[in-house]
C-alpha cells in the first residue's frame, strides 16, 4: 500500500470514528445517560466537539454543552459557528463564561468578544494584565476580516545584538508564560529599540548554530512582513503564494504588532468556501441547521422574496407578448431555451470575474480588456450553438423564420449575459458589495428578463 492510500484510509477512518461518536452521542443524551455524554466528550478536541454540537437541535445542545469540561468551552466557543455559538453563550452562566474564555489566546477570544455578554468581558478584561489588556485592545481595533484581526498580538521579539543563547531564553520564557509552545513557531521576530521590524530568525538556527553567535548573524529578511490593514482574502493569497508558516504583522511605521500562522489562513480559506458555496442562497458560514423553524423561516424569507421578484417580473415581460404566445405557441416553448443559454453564459462570466477579484488580477487597466475577450468568446459560441438551435427549430418546427429568430434571440442574450456576467461583479464590488452573494441573483434577473423580451420581441416583430 503506498502512503497516500495508508493516508487515505488513516483519514477514512478517522472520519467514521468520528460520525460514530456523533451517533452515540446524540443516543446518550436522548437516554439522558449523562456518564456516557462525559465519556465521549472526553478527550475530543474542541473542532470535533463544536461539529457534534453543531449536528445537535438545540436542546439536546445545550444538555451535550454542560456536560463539557470548563477547561474545554472556551476553545469550542471559537471553533463553533455564530448561531451555535451564541446560543452556547446564551445557556451558559456569566460565572462559567468568564473560567471559558479567559485562557484563551487574545486573538481567539477577539474572534468571539463581540457575542460575549458585557458583563462578561467586561471581568475578563477586569483581570487581564495591563501590557495583555493592551495588546487586546490593539486586535479589538482592527476589522475582524483583516491582518490585524487575524494575528496574535503576543510574538515572540528579540533583538539583533542578542545571542542565540539569549534567544532561545527569551522563547522558554514566552512559554513558560502562557504555558505552552506558540502554535506554529517557526521563526522569532527580530525588532530594533523601537520595536520596528527588522527580519526573523529560524527555530532551527537556535537548535543547530553556535549559541554564542548573534541573532543579526542569522537574520532573515525575507519574505517581508504584512501589513495589518490588508484584507483577510489577500493575507491566504500571500501564505499561498510564499508557501508560508508564519509572518509579521507591522503597521505603517514598521513597528511590530504581531504575527500570523498558516492556522488563521485555513480558517479564511475554510470561511471563504462555506460562503462561497452559500451566497447565493442567501444564506452564511454562520447559519445553524438546526436553528428553530421561525428563526430559519425568517433567514430565508427575504431571499425567496428577492427571486419571486424577478421571476415577476420575467412574468410580466412573457404577459406583454400574450397575444404573440396564442398566434405562435412556438415561441412558449422555445423561450427557456433562450433565458437558459444566456444564463450558462452569464454564470460562466461571472465566476470568471469573481475569481480575477478575489485575486487581485481585475485592476482599472485591464477591466476593458477582460470584458472584451468575455464578449470575443461568447461571440464565438453564440454563433456556434445559433447554427445548432436554427437546425433544432427548423427541425422541429419547420419554420426557417422562426429558426432565424430563435438562433438571434439566442445569440443576442447569450451576449448579453456574458456582458452582464463580466460587468456586475465589477460593479458591486466597487459598490462595497459582496459579488459572490449578489451577484447570480441579479444576472439571473438579467437574463431572464432579457431572454423572454428579446426572443418574444424579435417573434413579434419578425414573425406576425
């Protein structure tokens, strides 16, 4: 068996564990047996204790909840999803919030401070130290999705003059501490007096060289530091792209401010496939599946009210062609076909052009150039598929006219959704828009409501 398949079959069977420890979970709380739901809880670590929970209805929820140990909650408050969290929050004591969360890390528990009761962290940051409360007030100041919302405020800094010796100290220090070893430490930061940024010096080099060499003898000045104003999306971009493990956080002076690890960015590619796999629907990474049917009901309301509004008005474009519909029914049943092929198109577009977004690859120079070759290649396959719909009409329906008007009515939506498939996301997203949440409900607006008025349009024009 080669180690990919060991792999594979290693994360198999972690995966069936895991489904089978949910099972036997949600059966000990149905039993009421709570010796069995401390059993299974115990030794599981936060994520897989958040996706149990997160499997559960609220009330047994919140059974499985107290049965956590205390030393656990705070670290499965983080991993859990807003909606889930919050009602953890909301079943739980001020008393046992406040053993929860205050060991955790200050950039996790900035993750969560803004569901925290005030009480609650109002006592937390009560019994903070001066230089930690500091350091928490500097992450509560930076948006949620940037740089300085993702790091941790505590790096490990030496200076250059230091020895390695000295170094590794001041790491055994940072440890003892906060008890523990930083979450991927890879390298320390190096900073001069004034604590601006100056490079990094591996882990390594404190095991391998000389203790009594000087850390400016190993220093390392790439890659660069980060920005703490960047966004989220471009932080993941830049790990990915440097295939890094960790990296500074400096601000526009250079100064230090904390430090960025290869976790923090597979939670932003995590929370950018949930959102991407929920935008259209309207709803987020943070909606529970079973949240109560009222609260759920109202989450989705408004979307299907958004789509019953464009499908009005699809409606009402077909009612101002109804005569044109009882002389040609040809036309009613063709005209999906146009709406359809405008649509694929438009969707192909957009993905396009979100995707050139999110990687920074769309800029005002080349806007033009990129809507140009969408519409060069939709006007290659608007007249491929318009020669292969003229011969299904004149087929079925053995009418070269209404052929020629459906292979036009095809040709001119399908440009048109590609138009409006490249335009839109450029749009939003210089609106502030999301285009990944907006923009497939307003293309398919688009091109339905193009479709059905240009193909009944030319039939009427053309055809009576």
């Amino acid at each position: 068996m080669s180690a990919m398949d060991a792999d594979t079959t290693l994360a198999g069977a972690d995966r069936a564990a895991d489904v089978r420890r949910r099972r036997a979970l949600a059966a000990a709380i149905d039993a009421g047996d709570a010796d069995a739901v401390a059993r299974l809880l115990d030794g599981a670590d936060a994520s897989a204790i958040a996706d149990a929970l997160e499997s559960m209805e609220p009330g047994p929820r919140c059974s499985a909840w107290r049965q956590i140990a205390p030393g656990c909650r705070g670290e499965v408050l983080v991993e859990a999803h807003g909606e889930v969290r919050r009602q953890l929050i909301a079943c739980t004591s001020a008393d046992a919030l406040v053993v929860a969360v205050a060991p955790l890390d200050l950039d996790a528990l900035s993750d969560i401070d803004a569901d925290l009761p005030t009480e609650v962290l109002d006592r937390v940051l009560a019994g903070m130290e001066a230089k930690r409360r500091r350091r928490f007030d500097l992450l509560r100041t930076h948006p949620d999705d940037s740089a300085g919302g993702l790091m941790d405020a505590d790096p490990v800094a030496v200076r250059p003059g230091d020895t390695l010796a000295q170094a590794a100290q001041a790491m055994r220090r940072h440890c003892a501490e906060h008890g523990r070893l930083p979450a991927h430490l890879d390298a320390l930061m190096v900073t001069d007096e004034d604590d601006r940024y100056l490079g990094r010096i591996d882990v390594a080099d404190l095991l391998v060289r000389d203790p009594a060499d000087e850390v400016r003898s190993h220093l390392r000045t790439a890659p660069g530091p980060i920005d703490v104003a960047i966004s989220a999306d471009d932080v993941a971009r830049r790990f990915g792209d440097l295939n890094l493990v960790s990296s500074a956080v400096v601000d526009d002076h250079g100064r230090l401010l904390g430090r960025i690890t290869v976790d923090d960015v597979v939670d932003i590619l995590r929370r950018q496939a949930e959102r991407s796999q929920l935008a259209n629907t309207g709803l987020d990474e943070e909606t529970d599946a079973f949240a109560p049917l009222l609260v759920a009901s109202r989450q989705r309301a408004l979307w299907l009210g958004v789509n019953l509004c464009n499908a009005l008005v699809a409606a009402w474009i077909i009612s101002l062609f109804a005569v044109t519909i009882d002389q040609l029914v040809a036309l009613a049943v063709l005209m999906p076909v146009v709406a359809s092929m405008g649509g694929v198109a438009g969707t192909q577009s957009l993905a396009l052009a979100i995707r050139a977004i999110a990687l920074d690859q769309v800029q005002p120079g080349n806007r033009g150039r990129l809507l140009r070759r969408e519409l060069a290649i939709g006007g290659l396959n608007a007249a491929l598929w318009a020669v292969v719909v003229a011969a299904v009409a004149m087929a079925w329906f053995g009418s070269a006219a209404l052929a020629g008007v459906f292979s036009l009515a095809v040709v001119l939506n399908l440009l048109s959704g590609v138009f409006a498939g490249t335009l839109i996301p450029i749009g939003l997203e210089r609106l502030g828009v999301d285009p990944a949440l907006a923009g497939g409900v307003v293309l398919v607006a688009l091109t339905d409501a193009l479709g059905f008025g240009v193909f009944l349009g030319l039939g009427t024009w053309l055809l009576l």
